[in-house]
C-alpha cells in the first residue's frame, strides 16, 4: 500500500510502499478515504514525542482518518465490514498512522460516520474537533460567562468558539484581519487581531471586568505569565502546550489544567452528529492527493493555510 512515512526524527517525509497492516485482537482494518493534517504530524517528525515512547521507524505520519471497515480483528465487536468510520489512527509505538491507503486502530479510538457527512468532513474532525470540545468541557464554563480563547482561527480554537457560544458563553477570541468575519460567523463575541497590537493589552481593554476562562493553545512553558493576568480569582486557565503550573496557580487563587485532545468514540458521535445537525461547522481549506502530503505538511508548517487540509487517499 502506499503511505507517507517518516525515516527517522527530522527525517522528510515521503510517499513509500508499506504492508497491508493486520489487524489483531479489538483492532480494526480501515480502508482510508480521507486523513486530515494536523500541526502534531509536523510536531512527531520533529521529535515530540521521543521521550515518550519508542520510535520504530519507519512510521507511518497522520492521526485523523475516515473511511470503511475492510475486516475486524479477533474478539472486536462493534463494527461491520463496509460501515463508514472515522477516528484517530496514530500509535507511534506500532509505527502507524492515517496517511496511508489501509490502517489499523483500536475499536475504542473510532465512531460511525452519519449518513450526511463526508469523508473529507469527518476526517477533519477527530484531533482538533475533540481538543475543542475536551478544552470546553475543562473550562466549565457556562451562560453569561466569558472565555478568552488565545488562537481562536486556528482548527482547535474554532471548534472551542462554536462549542463555548452553545454553552451561552461570551467568547473573546484572537483571529488575524482574514479570518476576522468567519469568526464572528461562528460566534465570537469580541474579537482581538494579534497582529495590530499585543493580545493581552486588547483583551483587558475589552474586558476591564477580567475574563472567566483562558483557553489557550499559543503560549508555551515559561510564557504564561502575563496571560494570566487577565483571569478573575477562580478563573481557570487551559493549556494545549503545556503551559499550567497548577500549583503556582493555586497559589494565586486561580485554576489551571494542561489538557490533550482525547477522541473517545462518545466524543467523535458527538462532534460527527452536531456537524450533521448544522451546528458545529468545519472549515477546510484544501483537498490534495496523499502524495502531496509532503507539500502539504511544509505550508502548514510555514503558517500558509487558514482552515482544514485533507488527503484524498
């Protein structure tokens, strides 16, 4: 089968023929039609995860992926072959990734695809789609409420501003000139453009009151400092990056939590069915073959493309 693969940490990734993976024991054999690129491929060429788990190169690139059920491995239930399924595919450990023509996964990282939604579309749902919604969720935050969301035009951050607006959440989001009106489609209450002045000067001008909630999936390890000024006591801050010392933060009277996208099957039904229902909209930017992955991964890299890429696989 054909797949982009990595040879090695900062390796160029490449378009090389792989074995058919076979699936075992509560796994899957996915027929892929569509992979969606997210900025963590870029990030596991780049060394992410190194310390974190054993690299068997080559590795098969991509987490997010749509298509059929070829077959089922032993002891799997819940899946039929020919049903259309989406989910998250990466398991660095095994080598293995969605920008391929077949990947296996486990049943418990993947959920149906309804009738009225692409392949292409579900594709772009699994990482970004549950890191807004977890990064939501951890926040708590409810009606007549403000959230400040620090890379709101960002995938992660426009599902984050949907979701936040149905909770009854004024929304606070940064977004650059571009990008400016399909935020406020999507529900942003305030906008702040970072690239006319220093974010947080613009948001404590907007919101003299202090925020409720950060979610934040821009600043890294040592940086948050200033962000945090911007919370009323109680406030709670979440990081995509890292960034929460939850006990500095104890220590001022505010809440913090570093939180990572989790793609259960009950969260990838949810997101898939509020996109079907018209509520939760997704934007994607290009559709390109799989072998242009590579391209596809440099523009992304180099801050190119507001929106969604998807392979056509």
């Amino acid at each position: 089968m054909r797949a982009i693969t990595i040879a090695g940490f900062h390796a160029e990734p490449e378009l090389t023929e792989r074995p058919v993976p076979e699936p075992g024991p509560g796994e899957v054999l996915v027929n892929l039609a569509a992979a969606g690129v997210n900025p963590f491929d870029i990030k596991l060429v780049d060394g992410a995860l190194r310390a974190v788990v054993d690299h068997p190169f080559p590795i098969v690139l991509g987490s997010d992926g749509a298509g059929t059920v070829e077959r089922v491995g032993p002891d799997t239930t819940g899946f039929t072959e020919g049903e259309r399924v989406f989910g998250q595919f990466m398991d660095v450990a095994h080598g293995r990734g969605s920008f391929a023509e077949y990947a296996v996964v486990g049943a418990g990282k993947l959920a149906p695809i309804p009738e009225a939604i692409s392949f292409d579309a579900a594709a772009a749902l699994p990482t970004a789609g549950s890191a807004g919604h977890d990064f939501v969720e951890e926040t708590g935050i409810g009606p007549g409420q403000t959230l400040f969301i620090n890379g709101a035009s960002g995938a992660v951050g426009q599902a984050a501003v949907q979701l936040a607006v149905a909770k009854g959440a004024r929304v606070v989001a940064t977004t650059s000139p571009a990008a400016a009106d399909y935020m406020r489609e999507l529900g942003a209450s305030v906008l702040i453009d970072y690239t006319a002045a220093p974010t947080v000067g613009q948001v404590r001008a907007a919101c003299p009151e202090g925020v409720d909630a950060i979610i934040d999936v821009i600043t890294l390890p040592g940086e948050l400092e200033e962000i945090l000024g911007l919370l009323k006591d109680g406030g709670i801050v979440v990081s995509s990056n890292g960034a929460v010392d939850r006990d500095e933060l104890e220590d001022r009277g505010l809440r913090g939590t570093n939180a990572f996208a989790n793609a259960t099957p009950r969260t990838l039904s949810f997101l898939s069915e509020s996109v079907a229902d018209g509520d939760l909209k997704i934007r994607i930017a290009e559709t390109t073959p799989l072998a242009e992955a590579p391209a596809a991964l440099e523009r992304l890299k180099n801050g190119e493309v507001n929106g969604k890429i998807i392979l056509s696989i």
